[in-house]
C-alpha cells in the first residue's frame, strides 16, 4: 500500500489514472477515509482525461495516528471559541493542509486541481489561498467559510455526529453508529438502503478499525480555525462551489456564502442533496469539476 512522508507524518494515498495527465487531488473530511470518495465518481474524472490522488488524512485510515494521548473537551472547545478565548488544540488545518502539499511534492506534482469535501472543502481552500502556485483549481464541496454568522446543523444532524458508539471496543456497535450517523447525514431525494450504509461502514472499519480519540482532534481542528472569508478573498484561480439544498449538518448557506467569496467562483447548490455523494448527481459533479479545471486551460 503506497505512502509517503509529508509533514513529518506517514500519508497513505491511492492514484488512478495516467500521471502525464493533469492531476486531480481528492481531500476528504471528518472521520473519513479516502475510501469515501465513491470509486465511480473517480472512474468518472479519469475517463474525463485526469489523474486521480486521493489520500487518507492524518489522524484516520492508514495514515499516521498521533497516538499523543490528547483528548479535547470538545464542549469547552466550543464555548472557549465562542467567547473568543485562546484554545490550544494538536495541530491545526493549516498543519493538514500542508500535509496535501507535501503529499504533492513527494509525488513531484507542481501544481493540481484540489477538490475537497466538507473539512476536506475546509482543507482545500486554505490550501487555494496559502499554497497558490501548487492548487489550478479550487472544488469546494458541501463545506463552509466557517464565519460565525452562518446557521448551525440541525440538531438531530449535531447529536449523531457527537454520537458516540455504546461499546467503542465493538467493531458491531462502532459500525452500527456509524451507519445511523450516514442515514440521518445522507440525501433525503437520493436515499441509500441501510444494508448498503452498513456495509460501507463495516468497510472502513476493517480497512483501519476505529480511533476516537484521532476523530477528536480532528475535531478540534475544526473548531479552532478561523473563519476564512479574508483568505478565501485572495484567491484567483477557477472555482466550484457545490453544495446540497437539504445538507442537515453543513447549511446550503455555508456554499452559498463560501461562493461569494471566492472572484471566480461558480455555485451549484444540488436540489435533493444532502451530506453525502448521491450515486444519481456524481456523473453532474465530475462534469462540472472538469469544466472548472478546463477554465484554467482556457485563461
């Protein structure tokens, strides 16, 4: 299985693809492995003409686990935020976002058209505005500018994903959460069966089992960055911005606002979507990824 250091960490990664062609980075999000990028939609940008890296993060899959015995108060991380008080947390998203970059330069890839999902959308556009000569393009998809003014999940989207497994030493009740918490996240147009959320959870948890206290600092990434509507301002390359009309965890207005910030951006807010990929909108969406990568061509 291939990996790299970057960053002074192990990053695990899989390609697909010709690398002559230009590459496409996948960045994914919380608690989620590379394995969550559906391998049709993937299948869908090589054919398009497109090399395909995606990799898991650090704290989850295959890649390193801090292993540092830090486990956040979440809570009081949130309340510490809230009153604009000083939180000290593992490391931060910049730290992941240089991972992605080390990752490229490991692969001897100058530049790529980065795509994140939700943290990973998080991930990608610090990525845009403080690394711009190695990202062609910016997708960021169901994820957020982070401002405070922006609408919070919906309630029963927060408590699953704060949820956590009754037996975390269970592999049947960590997948049996994590199956729920997809169930409540996913796409209420575009339902999967829960034999299928299941399997795609028991998966993951025998591709690298379970580690809580990874998730958590992850986590606390999150809510100790900053808002990133000034950085995002700075950004001049291509931009997609793809968001689901009925995300229950990250609101249609967080795209919307994400969008607006970004000069070159160009909105697809997805009726029936919610905070997964739907197997009905991936073919729409590796369409648009590759007409946004073929704009830089253009300019």
């Amino acid at each position: 299985m291939p990996s790299v250091k970057s960053n002074g960490i192990d990053i695990h990664y899989e390609s697909q693809g010709a690398p002559a062609d230009e590459t496409i980075l996948l960045v994914m999000g919380l608690a989620t492995q590379l394995t969550a990028w559906p391998a049709s939609f993937c299948d869908d940008l090589v054919a398009r003409g497109y090399h395909v890296v995606r990799f898991d993060n650090r704290d989850i899959g295959l890649s390193s686990h801090l292993d540092s015995g830090v486990t956040h108060n979440i809570p009081m991380l949130v309340v510490r935020r809230a009153m604009n008080l000083p939180v000290k947390v593992s490391y931060t998203l910049d730290d992941m976002a240089a991972d992605a970059v080390g990752l490229l330069d490991a692969l001897a890839i100058p530049a790529a058209h980065v795509v994140g999902a939700s943290m990973g959308g998080m991930i990608a556009q610090i990525m845009a505005a403080s690394f711009p000569d190695r990202v062609l393009s910016l997708t960021s998809i169901m994820s957020t500018t982070g401002h405070r003014s922006l609408p919070g999940a919906d309630p029963d989207a927060r408590r699953a994903l704060l949820t956590r497994p009754e037996d975390p030493a269970s592999q049947e009740s960590v997948v049996m959460r994590n199956a729920k918490v997809r169930q409540i996240l996913q796409s209420p147009i575009y339902p999967k069966d829960f034999d299928e959320l299941y399997r795609v959870a028991n998966d993951a948890y025998e591709r690298s089992g379970y580690d809580p206290d990874g998730i958590n600092r992850q986590l606390a990434a999150i809510i100790a960055a900053d808002h990133r509507r000034s950085l995002l301002r700075t950004v001049d390359v291509p931009a997609l911005v793809i968001h689901g009309a009925h995300d229950p965890l990250v609101k249609a207005e967080c795209g919307i606002d994400t969008a607006k910030c970004l000069s070159k951006a160009e909105l697809l807010v997805l009726h029936g979507m919610g905070h997964d990929f739907p197997h009905n909108l991936l073919p729409a969406m590796a369409d648009r990824i590759t007409d946004t990568a073929r704009r830089v061509q253009a300019a």
